[in-house]
C-alpha cells in the first residue's frame, strides 16, 4: 500500500482517558499535516511537520493535545483527558517537496462517550 | 483572514445530467490556489480539481470543470455526465502562497446522484 495510512481507523474512549492515533505517510513525502474535521463541517489545521521538526501549530491544538514524528517518518497524535468536544475525525495528509497537492488518509474517528 | 463559504449544504442531480456546485471566497491577496476536493462515505479525501489564481484559463479534469470569476471571488465546480461514484462531500478550499499548504476549507456541499 503506498498510501497514508491511519490507525485506528475508529477509536471510541470514555471521557478523561487519553488516545493516540498514528499517520504513516508516503515513504517520500516529508511534510505531514493533521486536520480535524467535525460533522458537517471542512477539515481545520491543528499542526504542521517538515521531516521531523513540527513547524506550526493552531491555536486548536490546546495544551491537551500533542503530536510528534521521530525521525521524520509516522508521526503521532495524542490527545489526553479526551473531552466530549474532542469527537471528531482526525485526518493525516503528506506531500513531497515541491509537490503542490496533499494526499490523505482515511481518517481516525475519535468518540468520546 | 481569508474564508471560504459553499452555500448549498446538499446538492441532487439526475444520473448523467449536469450539476454545479458553488464556492464563494474572500481574500485580499493577489495569488492564492484554490481546490475543490471529494471525500466519499467513510473513505478519504481526494483532490478533484486546482486552480491558481494567476492563470485566467479555467481548469478542466475530463468531465469536472471549474468556473473562476476571481473579481468575483467565485469557484463554482461543473460536474458533467453525474455518475453514481460522483456521490460524496464536495469540499472547496483556498491555499496561500506563502501558507505552508494550510489549507482553508469550506463546509462542504453533499452531492447526491439519483439513478
């Protein structure tokens, strides 16, 4: 498969317990993105990586929420005392230098009971 | 900050007729990419069509069109010959030169394809 990958693809928690979604993108592609999109709506920037450097990040992103990417390949994306508010679709999308179109995943559907 | 705004929450249209779907912006720069983009039931985002600002010639992919009124700050998207696999969230987005690739999205527009 030589897509961006997402896991898991739906993840339900109770309120208070933290998650983790993982993005494994497209070998070549050095810059990473997660979005998330809440029913109904388009998708929202939460943060930005070139390699492994995370380069931007929203005003979204509150202090509850941290991403990473080690190495500059997957990168991951915690969420910690998930709030009912946190339900939503978590997207990962990549691309390579000089490349001016994204490529998603499929998404991480995060619900929080 | 720049917005984008699609304002037909669903659309339906007849098996191999002709629909459009409209994207409105607002932005006081000169250069920008704008994007309409499909995203299935449960499956992921993917790029149907771009256009940069700086080009007048609207951009074609086979049967997806684009009209591009940049004074207008209008992005509308023709679909031509619907076909049941057009069914999904048509999503309009606006890029910044300078942006990072952070793009801006609109609420989506549900297109709905009748047999």
């Amino acid at each position: 498969d030589t897509g961006v990958s997402q896991n898991p693809r739906h993840k339900i928690t109770k309120r208070g317990q933290n998650v983790t979604f993982r993005c494994d993108p497209i070998s070549e592609h050095n810059r990473l993105y997660w979005y998330r999109q809440t029913l109904g709506q388009g998708p929202e920037f939460l943060t930005y990586f070139q390699n492994e450097a995370q380069l931007e990040k929203s005003r979204l992103l509150s202090d509850r929420f941290s991403a990473e990417r080690p190495k500059g390949s997957f990168s991951t994306l915690e969420i910690q005392r998930t709030e009912q508010g946190d339900s939503a679709m978590y997207l990962c999308a990549t691309r390579g230098s000089g490349a001016n179109v994204l490529t998603f995943g499929a998404g991480s559907r995060l619900t929080v009971l | 900050a720049q917005t984008v705004t699609q304002s037909q929450p669903e659309m339906s249209v007849q098996e191999a007729e002709t629909v459009t779907l409209s994207c409105t912006y607002d932005t006081s720069e000169s250069d920008y990419y704008l994007f309409w983009y499909k995203q299935p039931p449960s499956r992921q985002m993917i790029l149907v069509i771009r256009q940069e600002a700086y080009k007048q010639q609207n951009a074609t992919e086979n049967r997806f069109s684009v009209n591009f009124q940049k004074a207008a700050k209008s992005f509308s998207l023709k679909i031509s010959d619907s076909q049941l696999g057009d069914a999904a969230m048509y999503f309009c987005a606006y890029r910044s030169m300078d942006s990072n690739y952070q793009l801006i999205w609109g609420a989506g527009t549900k297109l709905i394809i009748k047999p």
